[in-house]
C-alpha cells in the first residue's frame, strides 16, 4: 500500500489524499486551495501528482469546500468512478458545490470584463453549475457504523466526526495479499458538547492514522460560557434598540446560532429579538438539517420531541432575496441579522456591515475564525478604520468576539480522542490539515503521550506501508 499526500499537506486547505491498494488508486477527499488567488489558480486546475480518470473511487469526509469543493474538476478531467461519503454530506454537497460553481463562473466574469479592456486573454472558470450538479450523479450515501465493500478486499465505515452535519471519520479494513490493516482517516475532528451534533466516535483501533491538526497549538474558549455571553448581548441590543450584526459562515455556524437563540428566548432568559438569516446558502444547508435528525444529540433530539422546529421559531425570517435583505436596513432595531460570509470577505454581510459599523449603539458579534488580512480579522482587532468595497469607515460599533463556536477539535480534544486508541498498534501517524507550526507543537504533545512514528508530510511525499 501506498499513500501519496496531495493536499492539505503542512496547509490547512485543499484536502486530498491519494492511495494505492490491491490495483486501486483512489482519494481521500478532493478539496479546493483556498488561499493566494493565482496560486489557488494553478493548484486547483491542474493534478499535477495522478490521472484523475485513474482515479477508481472517492471518500469523502465530509461537505466543506475545501474537502469536497474539486470533485466537479475531477470529473471534468475524466474520473468516473463513485462518491463514497454519509447521506446528509450528500444531501449538503448537492447545494454547496452547486453554491461553488455559481461562485466560480461570477468570479471568472469579474476577471474577464478586466482581462477583455486589457486585451488579455480570457479565463475559462474552474468549473460550473452545470459541471456541479453533473459531479452529484458520482455520489453514493452511506449510513454511519455501516460496513460496506467498495473494491475487492477494502471495506469502509463511517463514524460521526461530530465536526459539521453528516461529517465522518473514516475506517478502512484493507486486506493486502492476506494481511489486514486497519486505516483512520480523521477528515476534520469535532468537539465534544457542541450544540446539535453528536461528540465525535471513535472508530475501532487503527495500524495507520492521518489526522488533522488546525489547532495543534490552541485551545478554545469554554463552550458552557457561550449562552452568558450571548444572552448578555441580546439584552444590552434590546435596551439600546440596536442591531447585532452577525457574519456566519453559512453550514454549521449558522444553524448552531439559531438554535442557540431559539432556546434562550423559550427559556425567557432574554427578551425576544427579530432574527434574520440573510444568506441564500443559509437557508438552503438549513433545509439540510432539517431532514437528518439522525446525527443529531441526545439534547436536541430531546428539544426536537418538545418543539417542532428549532431552526423555525417565532419571528425568525430567512431571506433570499436581494431587495428583501436591502429593506433591513430601513428598519430599526432591536435585531439580530446573521449573514455570510463569516470571515466577511464576501457576500451579504459586507452590505451590513457597511450600513451598521459607524454606529455606536450596535454591536458586531464576531463568532468564528478570521484569517489574517480578512475584514473580519480587523474587525476582531477592533482597528479604527476598515475598508469595505474599498471606502474607508470608522468602526464605532461595539465588537463582541466568541471563541467557543469553533468546529474543530483543539490539541486538548484532540490529545482525549485519540488517547483512546491502542498506541502500540499504530505503526505511522500522519498529520495533514494544518499549518507546520500547529503541526510541530502538536507533534510533540503526541510524543510526550507515547505515540510514535509521527510524521508530517509535504506535498508530494509517498510512504509504503
């Protein structure tokens, strides 16, 4: 067996891993770059490493983009085997590559009106709708803890990740001329006592384990503190009449706001605010959840019993619309607008933000991860000025930061996940996802809790195994 790393090799982005098996080459995951836009250009164009129509079959981890957001490329360059991966990752993929492709072509459309005054050549886009929805008939949905033969020899189980809906740490029992080796592939390890998901499941013990490490170096902030906070912000809103301006990624942190929200207004812990999600992708991934309960905790199976709908409730309005999202900005508050995208580099929010930050009466609640140089990492930073579509405004809102939506495990989490595994059975520890210095620290935290022959590949390095 071999394994060759593609991507997210020593990055946080661009999730592929390529292995050889029994006469089977197939990949773990087929994520886009995302990062410097010429590079991301010529990465996500071109499998430099294998032949996509060599490819025999795909697992995926999971929705996300950078894990699945390069399956339309791959089918468009001549693969044309199957998708493995859970239902509701199916069900998510079938809006958000969909979403992708949309983006894609805008994106190329911008450029081109630029490269056409110049009299340069124009860009074909990285793939399409059409090439999205096309990439879909590939998909194949399995049901967790259900082991299933996908190739002579190689079976596959998925175990909850607890990271988004429908997420999966993936389980390979691969029998090689007679010997069995048991491969983990943790995709993007959750957290434990998140809200709506379940915490992440531990799959049987493993010879060989790639694993993520984005936050091999951090810890994040309490989650049990989340609620104090949230309520505490809602109340001074209502007291000042003011907007809560929220920039939320559109899968997972959206749909863990609103529930939020929704059980501290049913405890009347905090007066009742309008909610508006603000995001087309928002409503549609909340769709999603809706119809997958199954990957649901206990708790909000217990609040599902009580109530009929926790991403529904009372003066909670999702807005598709272009014209409708405008109007709120006539309106005033008190309110709560939660639109993408999270790191405010595009999409609605910017309008929103555009039209609230001079105003010291509102508040801008920052709840996930802002990369550097992001309009959301100056807003977390509480800079003087910012920039929006390129005018200059004074930040006077009020900014709240919350640490504990994050949907990735930190090294402590990680550290209580994996000390369950059989340590001498694991012959080599791959760690992928992350950025060499999270994935030094974290190497070293391993070390010191006995595990061995830990290893942080490049792109383009191949083990035997």
């Amino acid at each position: 067996m071999k394994i060759h790393f593609i991507g997210a090799a020593q990055t946080v982005t661009g999730s592929m891993h390529l292995l050889e098996v029994n006469g089977y080459k197939f990949l773990l995951d087929c994520g886009l770059y995302q990062g410097k836009r010429k590079l991301a250009f010529e990465l996500n164009r071109n499998f430099d490493l294998f032949d996509p129509a060599e490819i025999d079959f795909v697992i995926l981890s999971h929705a996300h983009i950078d894990h699945s957001g390069n399956l339309p490329s791959l089918v468009k360059k001549g693969f044309t085997g199957k998708i493995y991966t859970t239902f509701a990752t199916r069900d998510l993929s079938s809006v958000m590559l969909r979403d992708s492709g949309h983006i894609q072509e805008k994106d190329v459309e911008y450029v081109n009106k630029k490269r056409k005054k110049q009299g340069k050549n124009l860009f074909e886009p990285l793939y399409t709708v059409e090439d999205a929805q096309k990439t879909l008939d590939h998909f194949v949905g399995l049901n967790y803890h259900h082991e299933f033969e996908i190739a002579d020899g190689i079976t596959v189980t998925f175990a909850d990740a607890g990271h988004i809906l429908g997420s999966a740490v993936t389980f390979l029992a691969i029998n090689e001329n007679g010997k069995i080796i048991n491969l983990g592939f943790t995709g993007d390890l959750g957290r434990p006592n998140m809200p709506i998901l379940k915490d992440p499941e531990k799959i049987p013990d493993v010879d060989i384990l790639i694993s993520e490490s984005t936050y091999g170096n951090k810890l994040h902030d309490d989650p049990t503190n989340t609620k104090g906070i949230m309520i505490d912000v809602i109340k001074k809103a209502h007291e000042r009449k003011s907007k809560i301006i929220i920039p939320a990624f559109s899968v997972g942190r959206t749909q863990e706001l609103i529930y939020e929200f929704h059980k501290i207004f049913e405890s009347g812990e905090a007066p009742r605010l309008p909610v508006y999600v603000d995001s087309p992708l928002s409503v549609n991934a909340t769709e999603i959840f809706r119809i997958h309960p199954e990957c649901f905790d206990s708790d909000t199976s217990e609040f599902l019993m009580k109530n009929e709908d926790p991403f529904g409730f009372n003066r909670l309005a999702y807005i598709t619309d272009v014209e409708d999202s405008k109007k709120l900005n006539e309106k005033s508050g008190p309110m709560i607008i939660v639109s993408s995208s999270g790191m405010c580099e595009a999409g609605r929010i910017q309008h929103h933000l555009a039209n609230n930050i001079e105003n010291p009466h509102n508040i801008i609640l920052m709840v996930g991860y802002s990369a550097q140089n992001t309009l959301g990492r100056r807003i977390m930073d509480k800079e003087e000025k910012v920039k929006i579509f390129g005018e200059e405004y004074r930040l006077k809102a009020e900014v709240v930061v919350l640490n504990s939506f994050s949907a990735h495990a930190d090294y402590r989490e990680m550290l209580e996940y994996f000390n369950q595994f059989d340590k001498e059975r694991i012959q080599k520890f791959f760690l992928v996802h992350g950025d060499l210095d999270e994935q030094e620290a974290f190497k070293k935290r391993l070390v010191s809790n006995d595990f061995k022959n830990v290893f942080i590949p490049a792109k383009g390095d191949v083990f035997e195994i």
